[in-house]
C-alpha cells in the first residue's frame, strides 16, 4: 500500500503544527499519510525547485506558508476563486494530469471557526477588520459571502486600507478616526507577535459579540485582553482558524471533511500542557 504524501513549505518551519493537525484527521479518516515540514531558502527558484521535486516524487498536496504564499499563487497552472480574489495560495493539489492547482483555505477557515466552533451567524452583522496585509486580503471575500451589514477594514497605512476597500466595495478608515458601532472585531493585523494592540478607540469594544485575533499564541493576545477588559462579549484566538484551514485542504486533498472542534481543543491543551 502507497501511502499519500503531503508537505507544508515554509522559512520558518520547525514551529508549524500542520503536520500534527494532518494527522489528527488523518486518525479520523481512518487512513496512514505521511505529512511532513520543508523548509526551503527563501528565493522563488528554491521554492519552484522544492516543489517540483516534492510532486516529481509522489506528493499528492502541499500548504503553503510564510513567505511563499505569493510564490506558490504565480507559480500554481490553474487557480480558485479564492486564491484569485486572495492573491496568495496556502493549498496546493496535484491534479489527475499532474498539473498544480492552487487554493486559499484561509479566509474559509476563519469564517468556519466563527461559524461552527463559535456559532456566530454573520448574516447582517457590522464586522471591523484591522489590517490590511495577506491574511486580511484573504478573509474579506468568505465574510462578505455571509451577508454581514457591513465591513469597515482599518490599516495603519491607510492606502492600504482603502486599496482593499475599493477592491471589494467596503469601508476604510484609519484606527483612530473609527467610530460607530461593530458586531465582530478582527485583528489581522500582525502587531500581536510584539504584543502591540492597533490604536482604535478602546468604547468600540463595548458593543463589540466577538473580538477575534487571527494570531494565535499560549495564552490570551493583548488584543483578546484589551478587548476583554473594554467590554468585548466574546474573544477568540486564530488557532481554530489555523485548524480549520487545514480541514478545508485535507477536504480538497482527500474528499474528506474532518470534524474540527476535538482538534482545536488537543491542540489548546498540548500548548499550554
Ligand atoms: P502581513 O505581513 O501580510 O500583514 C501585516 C499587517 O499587520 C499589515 O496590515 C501591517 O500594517 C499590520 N501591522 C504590522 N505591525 C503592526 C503594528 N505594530 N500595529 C498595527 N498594524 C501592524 O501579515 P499577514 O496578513 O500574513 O498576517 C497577519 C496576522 O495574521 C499574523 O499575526 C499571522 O500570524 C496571522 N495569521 C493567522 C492565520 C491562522 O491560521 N490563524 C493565517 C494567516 C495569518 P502595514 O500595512 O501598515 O504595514
């Protein structure tokens, strides 16, 4: 029996818990895969090299992260919807004909994890997003799918902000000029790595169901404790996202959806074990 190969290519990598979750939906499937960590030099001939040997020599499907996740969208023969609107591929899957296509599991991943592990129904609800780099990119298009209000997106450089506004017809505005009311808070902002929380008006939190971090870490973000301490009804970090990604790429890999919740909570308990 051949087992199925998967990767995911990064720099770094050591840290990534791809391999871990692979295999807790592998368990779930009932099947062996071998998934494992590539660590490639960060240049596009590196990444073109590394990925042509890894599917020359069986792979069936790679995750893609920091920083080829550019690459591997320029590099893909054919594209999602997704990874078109995105502009970044974190999922590719060898075709029958041995060709690449390339998809964006990360703003799925978000709206599922608010969706199914929070139960919040976005339909009509006024979301903020802060940040405006890749992730943010990814994520407006899923949300916008849910029909929410609104979607106002606030950056720190605010040509940004309002590049993306343009592209998908939402708001902009700068952190310390917002004002108003917001259902869902999303910090995709990657300020959270140095604990530094976006300058927004602290009241926004008052009124604010969920305060989500896409960043995830041991214990509660500085944005999940502002947001906590102002007021914020709910706060979540991106771990659920981080798992839920993935289910929609093994899903894309494999034809199978694993269940996600039981995988988010053995990840939270090994990382603060
Ligand atoms: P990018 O580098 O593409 O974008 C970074 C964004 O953060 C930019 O908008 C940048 O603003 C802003 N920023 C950086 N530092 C600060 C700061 N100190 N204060 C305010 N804004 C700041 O990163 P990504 O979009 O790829 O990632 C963003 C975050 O999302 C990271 O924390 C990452 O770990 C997380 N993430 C989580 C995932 C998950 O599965 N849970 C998946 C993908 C990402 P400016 O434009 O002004 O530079």
């Amino acid at each position: 029996m051949t087992i199925a190969r998967y990767t995911v290519f990064g720099n770094p990598i050591a840290h990534s818990k791809s391999p871990q979750i692979h295999q807790y939906f592998a368990q779930q499937e009932h099947v062996q895969i071998q998934y494992t960590r590539s660590l490639v030099a960060h240049t596009p001939e590196a990444f073109q090299a590394a990925l042509k040997d890894f599917f020359e020599q069986g792979g069936q499907g790679a995750n893609v992260t920091l920083p080829f996740k550019v690459m591997a969208y320029e590099y893909a023969d054919q594209l999602s919807e997704q990874a078109c609107t995105a502009g970044a591929v974190n999922t590719l899957i060898r075709q029958q004909d041995g060709t690449l296509r390339g998809d964006n599991t990360d703003g799925i991943g978000l709206v599922h994890d608010l969706t199914h592990t929070y139960q919040l129904n976005l339909n009509n609800k006024r979301i903020l997003i802060l940040g405006a780099g890749g992730a943010a990119r990814g994520i407006i298009a899923p949300l916008l799918a849910h029909q929410p209000n609104n979607i106002t997106i606030a950056n720190r450089s605010h040509a940004k902000a309002q590049q993306l506004a343009q592209q998908f017809n939402i708001h902009a505005a700068t952190f310390t000029k917002l004002s108003g009311s917001f259902d869902v808070i999303i910090n995709a902002t990657s300020g959270s790595l140095n604990a530094e929380v976006p300058p927004i008006p602290h009241q926004l939190f008052a009124n604010c169901q969920m305060a989500y971090d896409l960043f995830y870490a041991r214990h509660a973000t500085a944005f999940m404790q502002t947001a906590a301490q102002y007021g914020a009804a709910q706060t979540a970090d991106g771990l659920g996202m981080l798992v839920c990604q993935a289910a929609q790429a093994y899903t894309l890999w494999r034809g199978f959806q694993p269940e996600t919740a039981s995988v988010i909570a053995a990840l939270r308990k090994e990382m603060i074990a």
